[in-house]
C-alpha cells in the first residue's frame, strides 16, 4: 500500500530514508512551534490557542503536500507573513487580530481560486531556468546565513552590517562542534548525519548548562482562545484590500520560491517545470485557510524542507511523519521547545552549501541568463526574502533581455509578473 501511495522505488527511496527525511526536516522548523506563538501574542492573542492553530494547520498543510501531491515539502504558518500579521497590520495599523485572522482567511480562498484555475502552476512552471537555479541556490545561501546567525558564528557589527562571532561563546563552541562533526558524517555519506548532529549539540547544550531538560514533556492544548474568532464583518471592509493584496503576494512568490528551490534540489523538476504543481500549491492554499480558522497567520512552504531532502526524503511519504510530529507537538510543546536554535544551525549550514549545487547549471557563458541568476542569488540572503529576491531576479530578466534584443525569449507570463514586481516596488516607495 505505501508503494503504491508514494511510488518509492520510482523515486528510488526507501521506508528508512523517508521516515528520517520528516524527522530532520521536523526538527529543523520545530522552532515554529514556539517562535510563532511568541510574535503573535504581541498582537493580543491568547499564545495557547496560537500554539493549537499553528500545530493544527501546519499538519494539515503537510498532510495534503504528502498524500494529494507526494512532495517531501513540509507547511507551517510563515515567519515574514507572522510579522507582518503582528506589526504592520495589528500593531502599526490599529486592526484587531480577529478581523487580521478574517484578511488571512480571505488570502487563502485567492490562493485557492488561483490554484484550481492553475494560474499559480503556470506562474511556478513559466519562471526561466536560470531563475529557477538561482532560487535554489540562494535560498541555500538564505538558510546558511540564517544558520550561521542563529549558532552566532556571524553577528551584527555596526560598522560592517555583520561580522565574525566570539568563539568564547559556548554556543558558538557547541554549534562549531555539530557542524564539523555533522560534515565529516556527510562526507562518509553516513545516514542521518544531519539529525545526529542535532542530537549532539542539544545534549551538550544540557550538559553545559546552555539549556535545560523540560519541566514538563506533556502538556494539553487550548484553542479556544482564538479558534473561529475570525471578523469576517471587519474584514470585508474596502480598507483591508491592500493588506489581502499583501499576504497573497508575498506568499505566492515566497511558496514559488521555495518550492522551485527545494524540487530543483531534490530533482523533482522535469525539463524545468513541475509535475504536480497544482496540487503542491493547493497544500498552502488549504493550510491557509484552515489556519486563520483555528487561529494564526499564513500557512506557506517551508525551506527547511532541505534539510529533510538532503537526509534522503524524496516522497510525501516524510511528510505523515512530518504532519504526525506537529500534531505530538500540541501535547508535547514544552520537549519541542528544548531544541535550542544553535542545536539546528548546522544543519540549516550544511544544506545550505549542498543547495548552491544548482548554480552550475546557470548558463555563466551567456550574461542575459547569467546576470538574472546572480542578483536572485545574491538578493535573496541579503533581503532575507525569498519573495524579493525572485522578483528581483525576474525583474533585470526581463531588462536584460529586451537590452539585449532577445525580447523574444519573454514569454507572455513574464510580461504579467514583471509589470507587477513593478507596481509593488512603486508602491512600497510611495508610503
């Protein structure tokens, strides 16, 4: 029956590869767990029934990715999208957060409509090659970056933006350990090397005293607090388009990004497009709306699926483990929460240098490809956006091209989205 669910030997995995692929890519977003609870209660919501809503929805989402689209691709409310739920939209325009819930709640039915229309799968599949593989490897460069801040081996510095760690630090000492250690394992191609570097940097953070055994390992969920509490009535308001406007298209061009970066990796991708797309988007479009109904932000992709397809996941099969994970977690918050940050950067590190892989594949030989690829790569870890640097990339494509007299090579769809990248710069400068 799983054979024929996830085809494996089709995609040339095993039960074994599957089953770890979830637990590391698990492991390496369980901070959403606790980080998403954090920032949204700054907006006034009650963080048990935020914790309820974010395990819920990111199971779902996960669950649909695995069983409806077979994709080792894991789903969680999005970090960019929590912040702005939080900041701009709560606290910086004064909206209650029921009726921002309702903004989400609207998203996710564009998202939706999209989908089955297979408008999105002709945006993911009309993107160039040369963007798809700078996606992919500055996606890698974004999660290292992350990584690396997140072990504090790279800090802020006033005068340079960021520099070098203080290798005093203990976490720092302990992440250096992981990633060295983690790395050999990889390069003797020993399996689970990336969870086992995980385990060795938790447990030496216990040891010397950085972190702490949980109090408690089960606790029971509360979604009370924020499940059906949308304000439809609020939210159907003309004023609130704008903030719809925003939360679709940032999660559009950020699911694009991580999903043509995370298949491309994984060598889901066939002659550039792919297969499936609909129903691989379809996952963000549900995990949306499920989530602003029980109670947090933006379900979106995840890039630290990486990390579960660098371990061997190449099926949605990782994805039941991923899903079964999330929904323990809502009985088990306070053992996830013992993860510390610098437990997981090796990780989030190690996939990020198998990631830039992809940008062998740019054509460097010719500059209307090779310039394109290079800005997405670059933009992307430096705006910490994946979202930006894709319509950055995509946007001097277009330039470049039509410079260069190969206007011919710009399909119809780049037109569309290059008009829009634009439209949304200038109104971002307008405010």
């Amino acid at each position: 029956m799983i054979e024929r669910l996830f085809k494996l030997a089709e995609n040339q995995t095993t039960i074994r590869r599957e089953l770890l692929g979830g637990l590391t890519t698990f492991m390496t977003m369980a901070y959403i767990i606790a980080v998403n609870p954090r920032i949204l209660s700054e907006a006034g919501m009650p963080i048990e029934g935020v914790l309820f809503a974010t395990c819920v929805s990111a199971a779902a989402a996960t669950l649909v990715m695995g069983l409806w689209a077979n994709y080792p691709i894991a789903l969680a409310p999005g970090m960019s999208l929590n912040a702005y739920f939080t900041y701009s939209i709560v606290l910086g325009r004064g909206v209650p957060w029921q009726t921002a819930l309702a903004v989400v709640f609207f998203s996710g039915l564009l998202f939706l409509l999209l989908t089955l229309t297979n408008v999105r799968e002709q945006i993911v599949n009309g993107i160039p090659d040369c963007l798809k593989y700078g996606t992919a490897a500055g996606i890698g460069l974004f999660i290292a970056f992350v990584g690396l801040r997140n072990a504090k081996i790279i800090v802020a510095n006033p005068a340079t933006f960021v520099g070098l760690g203080n290798f005093s630090d203990a976490q720092v000492q302990i992440a250096t350990f992981a990633l060295i250690v983690t790395a050999i394992l990889m390069a003797r191609k020993i399996g689970g090397a990336i969870l086992i570097g995980i385990a060795i940097a938790t447990i030496a953070g216990i040891l010397r005293g950085l972190s702490q055994w949980p109090a408690h390992i089960f606790s029971l969920p509360h979604p009370g607090g924020t499940f059906l509490k949308l304000d439809f009535a609020g939210a159907a308001k003309l004023g609130l388009v704008e903030f719809i406007f925003v939360f679709f298209f940032v999660d559009l061009f950020d699911n694009v990004g991580t999903l043509v970066g995370v298949c491309e990796q994984g060598g889901f991708l066939r002659d550039g497009k792919l297969p499936r797309a609909s129903r691989a988007l379809l996952a963000d479009a549900t995990g949306t709306i499920f989530g602003a109904l029980t109670g947090t932000s933006t379900v979106t992709s995840y890039i630290e699926s990486a990390a579960g397809v660098a371990a061997g996941a190449r099926t949605g099969l990782g994805n039941l483990v991923i899903a079964a994970l999330f929904f323990a977690a809502m009985f088990c918050a306070p053992l996830v929460a013992a993860i510390p940050g610098y437990a997981t950067a090796p990780a989030l590190i190690l996939v990020g240098a198998l990631m830039c892989e992809s940008v062998s594949k740019v054509k460097w030989d010719d500059f209307s490809e090779a310039f394109p690829a290079f800005l997405t790569i670059v933009a992307t870890p430096l705006t910490f956006s994946v979202a930006t640097g894709l319509s950055l990339g995509l946007i001097s494509y277009t330039l470049v091209k039509l410079g260069s007299g190969k206007h011919r090579e710009i399909s119809p769809l780049i037109w569309m989205l290059t008009g829009l990248f634009l439209l949304r710069y200038a109104y971002l400068a307008a405010e």
